[in-house]
C-alpha cells in the first residue's frame, strides 16, 4: 500500500514538472517584448495641419443629429438642413475631391464617392465614415467644457459632439484623398467613400441603401474599411505601447420587448408583488440579469491576447501561451473590466422601463426593454430561448423589437487585406502593437458583408483613457496630433491599395 503511495506521488510529481516544462517552454516562444519606438512627427505641414483642424471645427458646427427613428417636427427639419449643409460644407472645402470624384446622393441625404481607379479588373476597396451623431443629453450643456456644437479649437484639442464619432475619421478621409488627388495621384483601384447620415438608428435608409444598390450593380469589394478599434493609450493594462485594435467581427444586435399584465386597481388593496403588473417585470428582469450567458476566449479575443503578449510582464506572457492550462483564470479576470470583459460574452442591458399614470394605481400593464448585444457563440433565437428559460413565466409576454441580427462572421487574418492595414498601421504608427479585437458596438460596416468577406473595423486615432470615455458622453474632444496622424495613415493606406492579391 506505501509503495502504491509513493507511486501516484511520483507520478503526481512528474506530471507536475512535464507541465512546468510545457509551460516554460511555451512561453519562450512568444516573441521578445517589442522595444517602444517614438512616434511619428505629424505628416502634415503646418499649415496643413491647421487647415484639417479648422475643417473638422466647421464640421462639428454642422448639428447632424441622429433622433429616433421616426422623428418628425423642428428637431427632425433642423438636422435634415444641417445634412444637406454638410453635403455643401464638402463641395466647398474639397474641390478637388468633389470634382475627381463621382458624387451619388442616397435616400436624401447619404453620400457614396466613387475615386475611379485605372484598372477595373480589380475589386475596389470601401471606406466608410458617418455625418450623423447622438444627441446632448439634455440637462448636460453646462458640464460640457466647451460648446459641444461649437467645435472650438482649443490647446491644440478639437471639442464637441462627433469629435471622436465619427467626424474626425470622415474628415481624415477627405483630408488624405484630397490630398493624394492635388498631387496627381491615381490609383489603379478604385476607392469608394460612404458617409451615413443615420448610423447611429442603424443605417437603415443610408449605408443599407447603399450596400444594396451596389449589389444591384454586382459590385464585390476587396474590402471594407470602418470604424471600431481606435489607437488606444494606456488602456490595456501592463502594455506601454499604444495598442491598435482592429475589428476583425462585430457583435450582433437583439432588444427584447417584456410585457406583463394584471387586474389593475386602487394601490391601497394590491395584491402580492408577483401578481402586480410592475412586480411580475421586475422579477422578470431581475432573472434575465441574474442568468448571464457563457463566457469564453473565441477567435479574435484569443488574436487580441496573442498579439498584445509580447508587451506583458512575464507572468502574463505565460498565461497567455498557456491558456489551455489557464484558460478560466483568464476569462475570470477579464470579466472584471466590463470593457474587455463585453467581448467574452453576450451581454444584457436592461435600458427602458413604462408602467403606470399615478401614484395610487396599480397599471394594467408594464413594459420593460432589454438590449443584448449577441456573441458569435449565440444567435437571436437561442439567446432568446435563454431569456425564456431564466423568466419561467408564461405569463410574461416576450417580442424581438425591430432591427434584430446575428454577430457577424470573423474576418481573415490571413488575407492580403488585413496584412495591408497591419502593414499601413506599422508604417503611420511604428509604436504601436497591431491587435485584432472584437467590436462590441454596431458599425453600419455590417450592411456589407454580403458584398465582401473583409470588413476591418478601425479609426486611426490616437486617444487615451480620459478621451476614449468622452466617446457619445460629455466632452467629447480629439487632439490635433491624432487627426493629423488619422489623415497620414489614410494617406499611406491608399497609396498602398494596388495589390491585385487582395
């Protein structure tokens, strides 16, 4: 019997240091910590630089706001003419551009560009932007530092509502393409721009509009450029270099619609919680938030920690060659940090609540909303299978609003294309890691996947924590120095868009 001991202890032992082997011996194959290189001086001149700020002020001024969809009245009006003085805000300020290239107007007030390359062999490439941007909660002008429509200029920071989302990149677009178009350039690829006018209500009478009518056309796209990932400073933890997150698949869309009925009556004779209108959908909402769905490490979570492992201390380096072995610790602490944590599973935001008239009437009926942004590992129907499971009650009613999806496909890592915005990223920003990533949010990029199976979700601006989170809140702002840099990598990417590989 003590020999049999002594043997599962040996043994016990020798499995023990064959996975410190392992373990060691993964984690030297990982690269060597990158050295962090300086970054670039602006790519413009002076005077250029002062010229894309002044143009990017004067678009912030335009109040393109996205209402709900549906919106009628003065609101409604007052952003359809700032639409359409956008449209002639870019006639004015790049005459080059707007006689290079071919303008199409699409349901009023989107726009698609057409940069005619030499070589129509080759599938054209899509860069995409948006004119349109969330409303100033209300209450909220007077902690704004600067006037959010005001686009004021100041030490060297550009303020206001679309900074960042997304009028900063639209800009750098037309900046670079005006740019390459006065020197004479012409690519053999043809490039076209789309800028929405309703992104933020889901693009579905702009980039919709437009994806289709190049359908119609039989177009198929190389691929597809937009916003997502930005250059992030001091953001991933235990990195020092600024980290360029590129979306390589976005999250899909459902909002659940919960209703629940009762009797009604006067509130000094109710009847138990659960038997009350209000009290059946909170406890419905309450189970539907207390029954989170899996979490894992997938495909670009996974590229994510791949590419930013070279930059960790070394205890990370082993955790991330080894997450065969440390696989749930890692999901447990990324879970933590509900920015990066959004991207290991479908996430549940319960956003609206509608119930009663008065103070001393139970409602007839109460209404609660919840968003979920799904997972590639869940799809509509069984994320909502999942929330009837977890409200176990067939008294609540359960209806999938408007503008539900799944999450997309996963972009190819492998492909020319991501080697060339890898490749474009490296050149603009030679300190910064290149790290595929999960979008998390819904870009009007997805509108175009049946015409390509590259979609590439990244805006080349340079921000940090305190910037990034200003992004659809209060003080909204970007520095001159990152849209500079956005125009210098729009510039180096079209120059470089040519290879018949793509």
């Amino acid at each position: 019997m003590k020999r049999t001991g002594l043997r599962i202890l040996a043994g016990a032992g020798a499995l023990l240091a064959l996975i410190v082997i392992v373990v060691i011996t993964r984690t030297a194959m990982i690269d060597p910590p990158p050295v962090v290189l300086a970054a670039l001086p602006s790519p413009l001149t002076p005077e250029a630089t002062a010229s894309a700020a002044e143009h990017l002020s004067t678009a912030i001024r335009l109040p393109t706001i996205s209402w709900q969809r549906g919106m009628t009245g003065a609101k409604a009006d007052a952003s359809n003419k700032a639409f359409v003085d956008f449209r002639e805000f870019i006639t004015a300020t790049y005459p080059i551009f707007s006689k290079t290239a071919t303008r199409e107007i699409v349901s009023d007030y989107s726009l698609l560009f057409t940069w005619q390359g030499s070589d129509p062999s080759l599938e054209p490439v899509l860069f995409m932007s948006h004119m349109d941007v969330v409303p100033v909660v209300p209450g909220t002008e007077a902690d704004w530092k600067h006037d959010p429509f005001g686009g004021e200029i100041v030490d060297g920071v550009i303020w206001g509502r679309g900074a960042i989302d997304c009028k900063a990149s639209l800009i750098a677009l037309l900046e670079a393409a005006n740019t390459l178009m006065a020197k004479g350039y012409t690519p053999k690829r043809t490039i076209l721009f789309a800028f929405g006018h309703d992104e933020e209500v889901s693009g579905l009478t702009g980039n919709l509009k437009i994806a289709e009518m190049l359908k119609a056309r039989g177009v198929k796209l190389a691929f597809v450029s937009d916003e997502g990932g930005m250059l992030t400073s001091g953001v991933v933890g235990g990195v020092e270099n600024p980290v360029a997150l590129i979306g390589i698949a976005e999250k899909g869309y459902m909002t659940l619609q919960l209703t629940t009925h009762a009797a009604g009556g006067h509130s000094s004779m109710p009847p138990t919680q659960g038997e009350t209108a209000i009290g059946r959908l909170i406890n419905a909402m309450d189970a539907v938030g207390n029954a989170p769905f899996k979490s894992g490490v997938d495909t670009p979570t996974r590229a994510m920690l791949d590419a930013i492992a070279p930059a960790m201390p070394y205890v990370n380096r082993m955790v991330f060659a080894n997450m065969w072995l440390f696989e749930p610790i890692v999901v447990a602490t990324m879970a933590k940090d509900q920015r990066i944590g959004a991207g290991l599973h479908t996430t549940i935001a319960p956003t609206m609540i509608k119930a009663g008239i008065k103070e001393n009437v139970l409602p007839p009926e109460a209404e609660g909303i919840i968003n979920f942004r799904l997972h590639q590992r869940d799809t509509i129907e069984s994320a909502t299978a999942h929330v009837r499971a977890a409200i176990n009650d067939p008294e609540v009613e359960i209806a999938t609003l408007e503008g539900a999806r799944n999450a997309s496909a996963v972009s190819n890592l492998d492909g020319e294309a991501f080697h060339l915005i890898r490749d474009s990223i490296n050149t603009s920003f030679p300190d910064a890691l290149v790290a595929p990533n999960l979008t998390v949010a819904a870009t009007d990029s997805r509108h175009y996947l049946p015409l390509t199976d590259n979609v590439f979700r990244f805006v080349p601006l340079r921000l940090n924590a305190s910037e990034l989170a200003a992004f659809h809140a209060t003080n909204e702002r970007v520095p001159v120095a990152s849209l500079t840099g956005a125009v210098g990598f729009y510039i180096s990417i079209m120059q470089n868009i040519d290879d018949p590989k793509l």
